[in-house]
C-alpha cells in the first residue's frame, strides 16, 4: 500500500519571485518565479537569449531588476550576501591582471579579512588547500592568465570555495574546459552537495544534465517547468524551451 502522505518540501536555498529584467527596454526575463532546494544541485537550461545569466546575475543584485524580490534561505539578499560565491562566466573575466592562481584564491577570504586584512599564515594554508581540493595547487605561482581556459576554472572554483558559502552561484561553469577539467569540477560540486551546500548552474549540455544534476530549471524568458530531473528534464517541457527538434534524444 503506498503512503498517502506527502514528502516534505525541500528546503529552499534561493528563491525568487516575479523577477523581471529589461535591456533598452526589452524583456530579458520576465516574471520569473523559482524556488532552488538546499543541499541540491539545480541547473538553469535554456537556449541561446533565454535570460539564463541574466537571472543569475538579477539575483545577486550584479544587475537591476524592474521588479521582482530574491530571498536567499528566507532572508533579504542584502542579509545573505556573505552565503553566497558567486563564479561568472570565464569570458567575463580580466586574465591579464598581475595575480598569482594563489592570490585569486586568497581573494575569496575578503569577507573574512577585510580588503586590507592581514593574510598570513593559517589563511594562505587554507587558500593552498582550497587549491589542492580542485586539483591546482603545482600552479599556485601560475600568474593566472598563463594558464589554461580549464585551469583557470578551477582556480575560481577554489576562490569560491575559500568564501565557505552556503549557497555557489556558477555562470556555465564547463564552458570552454577540457574533460578532465569537467569531470573534476563536477566531482566538487557534488561533494559540495553531499555536504549540505546547494548548488545552482547555468549549464548548456542538455545530454549531462541527468548525470549531473538533481533538479533543473527551464528558462526561455520566462519559466518553463522546474523540478527533480527525473520528472522535468522531459521532452515535452523541452520542446516548450527549445523547440521541438531539440527535445527527440529525451525520454517522453
């Protein structure tokens, strides 16, 4: 006999609630309303222009909203910003400045420091072992636009680590990377998740999703369907964001 009563809800990490953002006047996301689950790790899926960044970006206020609220763990975002590490596209990033791959990581320690703390030894060894976690730490010396697209992933991914977040915000994370590179940033997040910290990821490979990701959210300007990949990473709600040409290699 199957138990009439419902699971409990799971938590929830981030959310946002009628979230809208305009470009010269044009929608790029409109009316947005998503709940992300804590201890979880949710991609944002969508094609090309679907507003996917841009609501990675509304939601930790990088960008103005025209309307819309975002909570983070219940509270104001103003309140939670320092559970949040956000790591933005690669492409947005200035490899040319004068840092170290040891120094980029140390950079995650601010909210702890201070800008013009002190750094000395028991937060370099931190920094080092954060390094050590995503594979990097033969590069901490490695001025950090000498290394690879890949490498340099994984060195903002330890500069997240360092902020000891609750919540890790990633902008196509495996964007340009090699497969090592791949397979060893996914193996963190989900350590991450097995920990008890919640993961959200823009995220363009439709064929990774279910073995990466236990819960997606479908974006084409607005929501399309949200939930555990099992029920939602369906060629129904795909065909609805991307087209129905797109939607044939998923299960109906």
């Amino acid at each position: 006999m199957v138990d009439p009563t419902p699971l409990p809800a799971p938590e929830t990490a981030l959310s946002v609630t009628g979230l809208t953002v305009a470009y010269t006047g044009a929608p790029a996301i409109e009316d947005v309303t998503a709940r992300f689950a804590a201890a979880a790790m949710t991609a944002i899926i969508g094609p090309n222009g679907a507003g996917k960044s841009t609501l990675l970006k509304a939601a930790l206020g990088l960008i103005p909203a025209v309307a819309g609220e975002v909570r983070v763990f219940g509270q104001p975002l103003a309140k939670s910003l320092p559970r949040i590490a956000y790591v933005p596209q690669r492409a947005s990033v200035d490899w040319d400045f004068p840092a170290r791959a040891l120094d980029v990581v140390l950079m995650g320690l601010y909210r702890q420091t201070g800008a013009l703390g002190r750094i000395g030894a028991q937060e370099t060894a931190f920094a080092r072992a954060c390094l050590a976690r995503v594979g990097m730490q033969a590069f901490e010396t490695r001025q950090i636009g000498a290394l690879s697209g890949g490498q340099q992933q994984r060195v903002f991914l330890a500069r997240a680590l360092a902020q000891r977040a609750d919540l890790y915000l990633l902008d196509e994370p495996f964007a340009g990377v090699d497969a090592a590179t791949e397979s060893a940033i996914i193996a963190v997040l989900q350590s991450l998740r097995d920990e008890g910290r919640s993961i959200v990821a823009v995220h363009h490979d439709l064929a990774t999703v279910p073995a990466y990701f236990d819960r997606v959210l479908l974006l084409n300007r607005r929501v399309v369907a949200e939930g555990p990949v099992a029920t939602t990473f369906r060629q129904a709600q795909l065909a609805q964001t991307y087209g129905a040409a797109l939607a044939t290699a998923i299960p109906a």
